[in-house]
C-alpha cells in the first residue's frame, strides 16, 4: 500500500480526523506512555491555579503523535524519513482534531523517489495547532 | 533528554501507540506486523521521545522522595518557580514545546537498544503580543543503537513565556 511517484501529484491532499472531542483521560495515557507527566498536562489544579490556564492542554507530542498516524496511514509502515512541526495553538480537552497532508513535491534522493508533505493540523474552528513537513520513500 | 539505556519494548510501544490512537497492528500484533513491509513490529514516528522515561535526571517526572511541583493539598508542591530542568513548565509562565523534528535513519523495533545524547543549540528571544517575551532555546538528540549506528536525529525547541499564552478562539 505504498505510494507510487508516478501516480503522486502535487497538491494532493491526505485528510483524516484525529480525535473528536478529545478526553483528558486521553492526555493522561499519553502522559504516562512518554514519560511526560508536566501537571500542564493532567492537573487542573495546579493549571489553572498556579500557572493560569484556563485548564489543562494536551502535551504538544500528543498532537504530532497523532498526526504521525494520519502520515503513516497514508505513506505506508516504516517509510517517513523527515517529520517536524512547529506548535503553533494549545489543544483543549474537548477539541476535535483534522489534520491534512497536502504533496509538495515528488523527487529523488539518491536513487530513491521520496515525496515531501506539507503537514497540518487544525481544530474544530479551523485554527491551526500543529504546522510541519515530513518527507517519505515512495514506490517509483 | 540523556538516556544512556532506551531499550525499545514492544509492551511500551503498544502503549505509547494506543496513547496516540494509533490501532496500526504494525504497533502490536507480532504475526500481523511480519506480513508488513517493516517486517515486524516498528514503533510510531514520535515514539523516540518517550526515551524520556530512561532519563535519571528528566525533570517532569515526580521522582522518589523529592519535591513535586503538581498539586496534593496545596495547589503546588514547591513555592519556588518550578521548572526542574528542560523545557519544565508551570509558575506563572513556564516552560512549553515550540517545536519538534525528527530525522529517521531507520525505524526503532522492539530489541533495540538506544543511547540518547543531548547537545544544547541556538537560543533566540522574540517579542509575542499573546504571551509577552518568549525564550526559545534548541537542543538536538542523537539515538544511537546498541551497534552504534545513529538511528533519529531529533531536533527540538523550548520556549519559555513571560506569561501564560492567551488562547486563540
């Protein structure tokens, strides 16, 4: 099910829903799987009282986790080579997630065909949370 | 993030794969993962930073008698301005992700067993009308496998604010 160069086109867009109405039992797996217990994350006390969020947001790593698998689904297992973003909003418990893979480019690197995606990922008013690229072996 | 021993568990990975809402068998069904082209179990793209859970020192994780600074009876632990290393967040501003990269030289598999080493980067500051002065600082991860061969090269920014960011609507 990978992708083929030869059927690749530029502005091709991937789309897939993330997460709807996200959970903070979500953020708290996530939380426990990466080692990343920030109380930001799962501890609406301490958020709202001490650091002054209006309440807990989900880890950064969880929304490009979770975009991970929107690429993975559409590039195919153990193809990425590149993947980066930047966090540009918070994520809110409640949120639903959409995120989007659009084709930027098909070329080659040393012998291999590789496609390079413009990444993003934008909540249920349409701002965007996570922004980014990844690149990854194509078929020819 | 310094780990001097990641070992890469397929356990782990089903967790950390379920955490993200990730189903893929390629995460945790050995028989179903072998019919793939990965040819086995492979962790999901973001997996590499959960190396967090083998660094002694990793700030944002309560330790054994020691100061936490999340919430018992008081709304924090500590008074001070928490933060306990890395990108710590918490107090008035604190600390957040800005940014993350991964560069694969090849995907981890359960067996692997990684060395993450950390080098500071570039520190820029800049001016945000939604959260005041911001600090950012870079850092860059090597994942290195138990044969040496550098595996993810990882790229990351911290930013502190000046104060809590104000929400977009």
């Amino acid at each position: 099910m990978a992708l083929s160069a030869s059927k690749l086109k530029v502005g091709d867009v991937h789309t897939a829903r993330l997460v709807e109405d996200l959970k903070r039992t979500q953020i708290v797996q996530y939380a426990g799987a990466s080692g990343d217990y920030n109380p930001l994350h799962t501890d609406e006390v301490f958020t709202t009282k001490v650091a002054g969020y209006p309440s807990v947001f989900a880890h950064g790593m969880l929304t490009m986790g979770m975009t991970g698998k929107m690429l993975t689904d559409y590039v195919g297992d153990a193809r990425l080579t590149k993947y980066g973003v930047r966090f540009t909003n918070q994520v809110w418990p409640g949120d639903t997630l959409d995120s989007t893979a659009t084709v930027k480019a098909v070329t080659e690197k040393d012998g291999v065909k590789v496609v390079e995606l413009d990444v993003a990922t934008v909540n249920q008013n349409g701002v965007v949370v996570v922004s980014g690229y990844a690149e990854a072996r194509v078929d020819d | 993030m310094a780990a001097k021993h990641f070992p890469v568990e397929a356990s782990h990975i089903l967790m950390f794969a379920r955490s993200v809402g990730d189903d893929n068998p390629v995460y945790s069904d050995a028989e179903a993962a072998k019919k793939t082209e990965a040819g086995g179990i492979i962790a999901p793209p973001t997996f590499a930073q959960s190396g967090a859970q083998f660094d002694p020192d990793y700030g944002l994780r309560p330790k054994i008698g020691q100061p936490w600074f999340g919430s018992g009876k008081e709304p924090t632990g500590i008074k001070r301005e928490p933060g306990g290393g890395g990108r710590g967040g918490g107090g008035g501003g604190g600390g957040l992700h800005a940014e993350q990269h991964f560069e694969y030289h090849r995907h981890l598999k359960p067996g692997d067993v990684l060395t993450a080493t950390t080098s500071p980067g570039k520190t820029w500051e800049r001016e945000s009308a939604r959260a005041g002065k911001l600090v950012f600082s870079e850092s860059v991860t090597e994942y290195r496998d138990q044969n040496g061969e550098l595996v993810i090269t990882a790229r990351g920014v911290g930013v502190r604010t000046e104060r809590p960011i104000d929400a977009k609507s």
